[in-house]
C-alpha cells in the first residue's frame, strides 16, 4: 500500500514532526543532526515535516546513488540538453532565459 503521511505528536518540551513515506515500515521524526527536532509550537512540526512529505514527493535528480541540483547538473554535462521541468511550472531553463533576453 503506497502511504504518504505529516503529523505532529507530543514530546516533553514540544513537538516532533513525523514523516511516513511509502517505502519505509514506519514513520519518522524530522532530525536535527543526530536527534529528532523538537518544535515548540504544533504548527511548526506540521509544517516542517508536511514540507519533507512534498521534498520527497516532487523528488531529486539521481545518479549513482548521489543526489545534484538541476543547475548543478546542467553544469556537470554541458553538452546534454539543460534539464527542464514540467509544462506550466513557471521555471524556465537557462537556454530560455537566454531568449527572453535577446528578445
């Protein structure tokens, strides 16, 4: 079953933000190093851990088992087409912006 989840429990001192991804047997908290991240305010857990749900979801370029930003990649292989993101994103590409410039 594919279940994706963000929710707040209570923890002396605040909150945890949890996180459920699909691929994991159970739920973590958002980490602050090597502990869990204690949110004093309930919202802010929820937020946080509904922002890490989404990160997860829209995902990261891969290679290797190593993670790189588009504009990092782009520069890494300058002779592949730039990376590009889905219709009606609003993000353009260098190439485009280098047209609308000219224009």
């Amino acid at each position: 079953m594919n279940h994706f989840a963000a929710y707040s429990i209570p923890v002396p001192g605040g909150f945890w933000g949890m996180c459920w991804f699909a691929q994991n047997a159970q739920p973590w908290p958002i980490m602050q190093g090597d502990r869990p991240r204690v949110f004093t305010v309930q919202s802010a857990a929820i937020i946080a851990a509904q922002d890490a749900v989404i990160k997860h979801i829209n995902g990261t370029m891969r290679r290797d088992g190593d993670t790189i930003a588009a504009g990092r990649a782009d520069a890494a292989f300058p002779t592949l087409k730039p990376f590009t993101r889905a219709k009606g994103s609003g993000r353009l590409t260098l190439v485009e912006k280098r047209k609308e410039a000219r224009v």
